[in-house]
C-alpha cells in the first residue's frame, strides 16, 4: 500500500510540474493573467470532455429514456378521449420503465459527470489553491493577492481561488449564452439524430 500511494504522489507531483510548465508563460504577463488562463483552460477541457465523451450505457439509457418518456407524452394526449386509459397508460409505463430507466439513467450521468467535468475542475481548483496561496504568490509575484478593488471606501484583495472559481463561472454562463445565439439548432439535430436510434435500442434492451 505505501508503495503505491509513493507512486500516486509520484504521478501528482509529475502533473504539477507538467502544469508549472504549461502555464509558465501566463505567469510573465502576472497572476491575475495566469490564473484567468487556467480558469479557461479548465472550462475548455471540461466542456470538450463533457460534450465528446460518453459512456456506451449512458448513451443508451439517455435513448431509451427519450424514447419511453416520448411514449409516455402521447399516452398523456389521449387523456380527453379516454382519461383513466390515459392516465392508466401513463402510470403503467412509470412503474415498467420510466422509474427504472431514469435512476440508471442519473446514476450513470453522475460517474460521466465525474470523469469528465468534476475531476478536472477539482483537480485544477487544488493546484491554483496549492500553488497560488498566499504564500505562493508572495513568492513568485511579491504580493499575497492578485490585485486590490475599492469599493465604498473599503479595500478588497483578491485571492487566486475566488478569481478563479469567478472566471470559471462567467466562462460557462458566456458559452451558453453564445452557443445559444450562434448555434441554436445545434441540440434539436443532435435530439432528432439519437432518436432516430432510439425504437432499435430500446428493442434490443427488451
């Protein structure tokens, strides 16, 4: 056991000065460039990780979830011609699939979502907290904070966490916005091609 938690410390502290050096050039324009760098390059590599790599269940649970679920609409339809069919319809199919298909479903979206965005971001959120406390900043920039902000007669320093996390969230907030006024159809092609999959996969899991 102590010889493979040697070999994990070995791997981090690898990954950390592989980081040092990536990023190494930021650092010549400052921290609060460096940190914003980071903070991009984070959001970049979780969004790409996100929206390319898929498990091989997730996908057919997120199919067969779509299709069930869109059986479920069109019973729903029928509720003025016939209520309790509709309604018995509908509960029939939570209780034979929906249920079942939406809990495998979250679980497996969650273990994605692990790989591909918590990890990294948590990953790169320790380095900047190891790398650019306090200590680490005076070290390398003279200063124990990015910049200072006065507000109301009060001044704030900034620290490379808080920025971080700030960035980080502005960037993902300006993706979606911008993938929402650039690229509108974008979802409805991807929702009408895993359909089309859909009644094959979902016979095949019968």
């Amino acid at each position: 056991m102590d010889t493979l938690w040697l070999y994990i410390l070995e791997i981090i502290e690898h990954i950390r000065m592989g980081l040092d050096f990536a990023f190494q050039p930021l650092e010549a324009l400052g921290p609060t460039a460096a940190v914003t760098g980071m903070a991009l390059a984070t959001m970049l590599v979780a969004k790409t990780l996100t929206e390319n790599f898929k498990t091989k269940r997730y996908k057919r649970l997120q199919s067969e979830f779509d299709y069930w679920y869109r059986l479920r609409q069109e019973a729903m339809r029928y509720k003025g011609d016939d209520p309790d069919k509709a309604k018995g319809l509908a509960k029939d199919l939570d209780k034979g699939k929906l249920n079942e298909l939406y809990y495998n479903y979250f679980i497996e979206g969650l273990l994605n979502n692990l790989l591909t965005l918590y990890i990294p971001v948590f990953s790169m959120l320790t380095y900047v907290n190891n790398t650019y406390d306090p200590a680490g900043l005076r070290e390398r920039f003279g200063s124990e904070y990015l910049f200072s902000v006065t507000l109301g007669g009060r001044t704030y320093e900034m620290g490379a966490i808080f920025w971080f996390l700030l960035i980080l969230v502005a960037s993902y907030i300006l993706w979606v916005v911008l993938r929402k006024r650039f690229f509108p159809s974008r979802n409805t092609n991807h929702g009408i091609e895993r359909d089309a999959d859909v009644p094959a996969q979902a016979g095949q899991s019968q």
